[in-house]
C-alpha cells in the first residue's frame, strides 16, 4: 500500500496525517500563524514515528480550497520543496467535500447516515463558504447545491431539522430557536481534518473530489464565486 502525507491548511486549523502499512498518524494544531513552521515539523514527527523518510513516501494531499489564502499558500508552497527531491504522486482535494466526508466516515459502523450535511468555512464578515451534500452507499458524496459564498441568513434559511452543519464560522449561524434542538453543529478541529482527504484519496467513491496536478503548477482554489 503507498504511503500517503496529507495537509489540511485551509483554516485555523493545521492537520498533517499520515497512512502507511495499515496505520494511521496524525497531528492537529489550532492557531494563527502557526501553519509555516507546523506543516513540516508535524510531517517529520509522524514520519519518525513512523520509521519512514519524506523519500519513502508514494502520494501526497492537500487541501485545494476554498479557505484561507494565507494558509491554502503555505501549504502548496511547503509541499512544492518537499516535493522536488522526492518521487511521490501530488493530489488535491476539494475542502468542502473533505469536511463532509468526515461527517459520513463517522456513520460508517452501521448509524444512520445524515440526510444532509452542510459543508462551511469562515469567509467574509458576514458570509461563509457553503455547500450541501447528502451520502449514498454507491455513489459516495452528491452535491444538493453549488459551492459558493453566501450569507449567515442564506445559509440559516437553507437549513433544516435533523441537518448537520460542519465546519469553521458555525457559531455565527443565528439559527431559529425551533432547529437548534433538531440540527447537529460539528466544529472546528472535530470538522476539519488531514486524514479526511487520505479517505478520499483511497476510496473509490470519493475520487471525483480529488484531482492529481502537477505541483509546479498547481493553485489552490482560494475563493468561490457569490451566490445567486
């Protein structure tokens, strides 16, 4: 099986995983302007613990975007100097999707699966980055509507009862008192996670979410278009 490093930089939160031989590693750190020195230190550590070198790795993840641009920046450029000494394959994964996937991983082990999940990351004052998604066995992650800005009041008219809203800036939603007791709130550094875009990578019915590029070329997506 190849070994796979993953990097989730696209919010406050800073998660390097690693898959290698059936086990599983990885670091979170939370925090602003920690991501530059976190990426690296935090892909050594897991590394060592893992026996491994950068050299002995077979692919390479990150988080494409949307979020942050400071720290979407950070990432592909750390993992473009990584990258030039080592063989391994370089993909990126689409955030929106990867915080959703970790809300279906989580239902795996036989629990109901959300009917919607509502994908977000803190964008402007008042706005987030949203999408929706529901699950299916067969088809993994289907998008209910398109990824784009929109409002804390789009949003919280978009939500409804059993609903799980995951991500950063979900404390900001004014939600009705009449959805607060029937929706899910997942968020933060249990949201947003590196081994989240490992599972996309390797599971076939994640992979239209994920994209191989080149790391010469390679721009995350910072920002999304406004809603209509």
């Amino acid at each position: 099986m190849t070994t796979i490093l993953a990097f989730e930089t696209s919010t406050p939160v800073c998660s390097v995983a690693l898959q290698t031989g059936g086990h599983s590693y990885a670091e979170t750190q939370t925090g602003t302007g920690i991501h530059s020195e976190a990426v690296f230190v935090s892909a050594e550590k897991l590394l060592h613990r893992a026996g491994l070198s950068f050299k002995e790795v077979g692919a390479v993840v990150i988080s494409g975007g949307p979020g942050s641009y400071t720290g979407l920046r950070i990432s592909s450029a750390a993992v473009k100097g990584m990258l030039f000494n080592m063989a391994a394959r370089f993909y990126a994964a689409d955030t929106l999707a990867s915080i959703a996937v970790g809300i279906v991983n989580r239902n795996k082990d036989g629990a109901a699966r959300p009917q919607r999940i509502h994908a977000v990351l803190n964008a402007r004052r008042t706005h987030l980055y949203h999408q929706i998604f529901c699950s299916k066995n067969e088809i993994g992650l289907v998008p209910q509507s398109t990824a784009a800005v929109r409002s804390l009041d789009q949003i919280a008219g978009l939500i409804a009862g059993q609903d799980v809203i995951a991500g950063t800036g979900t404390a900001r939603l004014n939600l009705p008192e009449s959805l607060k007791s029937t929706v899910e709130i997942v968020s933060d550094e249990a949201a947003v996670h590196a081994g989240h875009l490992i599972e996309m990578l390797v599971s076939p019915a994640y992979k239209s979410w994920v994209r191989e590029a080149d790391p010469e070329k390679f721009e995350p997506l910072y920002a999304l278009p406004d809603a209509e």
